[in-house]
C-alpha cells in the first residue's frame, strides 16, 4: 500500500482542516485518463437535482457497470459534484460508473432534504441505469462529511428507502450522524454558536436534533459497510464516526469495517482518490470488488 510522501504529510498538518489550502496542495494532481462522461443529468425537479455519470470507455459486462453513488461534503450548505471529478475518473478506469450528485442545500432546503435527495438519485439510477449500461441492482452509497450523513440517513433508515430499496453496501466518511451531540457540544468541539451549518439545516430545536439524530433510529437490517475518519479529522467526526461503530455492532447486528486514514485531515481524503497516495483508494478498491461482484 503506498502512503503520502513524506513532503505532504507535513503540509496537510501544516495547513490543517482549510479545504481551500488543502485542494491547493492537489491542484498539479495529473489528469485522469478519459471516461464516458455525462453532465448535469435531472434526477428531480429543484435545480441542484443534478447529477454526473461517469462510465468506462470499454465493452460493459452483461447486466451492467456496477455503480457507485457519491455525495460531496460542504456542512449542508455549500459543496460540488465538481469538487470530486477525480472519483469519477478514478473508478471509472477500474471498471465501475460512478454517479456524482449535487443534493439541496440548506438554509433553503432543511432536514431531512438530504436523505431524501439520495433516495431519489437510488431511484433515478433503478429508473435510468441501463439506458447508461449501468447495473441498478448493483449500487454502493459513498458519502462524505454532509454527504455521508445523508448516506447514512437513508442506507440507515428504513422510513427514507422508496419501494424495493436495495443497495450492496454504503461508505461513510468524516460524517455528522448524531445532530443532538454537536447542537449540546459546542464548546467541546469549537463550534460556533449560533452554528452556521447545522442550524442552518437541523434547525435550533433539540426534539428536531433528536429525530436526525441517525444513530438513535437505525432500523435497516445489516448491510456491507466502511465507516471512516482521518487521523487528523475535526474532533466531533471522530466521536460520531466512533459513536456509530459502537452502535451498529452493540445493538444492530452489523460488523462494518473500520478505516483510519493516516496523514489525512477532513478534507485530504477525498483528494487523495486517484494520486499515488492509495491508503483511501485501495481499501475501497477492495470494499467494492467485495461488495459488487456478480452473485
């Protein structure tokens, strides 16, 4: 498994969890080699219900490309399909289509929007997939930061999955998954108060912070799951990412792999798919061969 050099580890301590310097670190990363590449293709009325489709440029198997679904990060209120081109690229040469979607954001769009969007981009794929050679029966949930949380949500929550939800397996990184934690913690975890991200989407009443709170209401049965955090991660995703392990194996069954990227930081992961930095790439490489395979 090949790490970060040496020369960057110590620029991303450096600069720490400041997403502008860290993509700047990224930024002489070479281009990808080509994909199929779809844009801004509607999945849903609002105008951020837009998502990118990445394919292999090769023959596609019988039944389809095997598809993973992406959510960007941004604190629910900003945040790009754009920002994670590299995903799409990175995949694609290894023989999966990747879906990069945008998701309404807050303050115009509230809880639980998120989760809500994801299904309708499960959906979109079960209505659309195979005009793209795409295999709906074969979809894996990738989330990060907010996107991860609405992951979460809905891979997690029975009362968010339209009819016939099926999904092989999720990915969560760095997310937020227990709203009523960060609202009564802020000044453990140097959040701001009034907190300009989850306020803006959670709202400011705690009975709100309780029902989001997706650890405290997962219902589905036992699916493949990574759960990830950086070693360097904002303090809060470190708890929530833990948080939710505990719980997940103590109350519901599940036996989800655990992932700790050295080196990284909250913002560095994501970058790092498709460098020669392999310490996210590979294990999720693995994850999905594991999860997607024919069966």
């Amino acid at each position: 498994m090949s790490g970060m050099s040496e020369a960057l580890a110590a620029r991303i301590r450096e600069v720490g969890n400041d997403l502008p310097a860290v993509a700047a670190l990224y930024a002489d990363t070479p281009p990808a080699k080509p994909a199929n590449v779809h844009v801004d293709l509607s999945y849903g009325a609002h105008e951020r219900h837009r998502l990118d489709l990445f394919t292999p440029t090769g023959t596609a198997p019988a039944g389809g490309w095997p598809v993973l679904a992406f959510f960007h990060g941004g604190g629910f209120i900003r945040g790009s399909k754009a920002h994670r081109q590299n995903i799409g690229h990175f995949l694609a040469r290894h023989g999966y289509a990747v879906v990069l979607a945008n998701y309404r954001l807050a303050p115009e769009s509230r809880w639980p929007c998120g989760p809500q969007d994801v299904g309708q981009v499960w959906q979109w794929l079960q209505d659309n997939g195979r005009e793209f050679a795409v295999d709906p029966s074969r979809i894996v949930l990738m989330g990060e930061s907010a996107g991860a949380a609405h992951v979460a949500a809905v891979a997690l929550r029975e009362a968010f999955q339209p009819q016939g939800w099926n999904i092989r397996g999720a990915v969560l990184l760095s997310g937020p998954y227990n709203a009523r934690l960060e609202g009564k913690a802020r000044a453990q975890f140097s959040i701001d108060t009034p907190d300009p991200r989850n306020e803006a989407y959670f709202g400011s009443d705690p009975a709100v912070w309780d029902g989001a709170s997706t650890v405290d209401h997962v219902s589905s049965a036992p699916f493949p799951l990574l759960i990830g955090f950086t070693q360097l991660d904002l303090p809060q995703m470190q708890v929530q990412a833990g948080e939710l392990f505990a719980r997940l194996v103590s109350q519901h069954g599940f036996n989800p792999e655990l992932l700790v990227l050295p080196n990284h930081n909250h913002f560095s992961q994501g970058f790092s798919i498709g460098t020669a930095d392999t310490t996210l790439s590979d294990p999720l490489l693995t994850f999905l061969e594991a999860t997607t395979r024919v069966t």
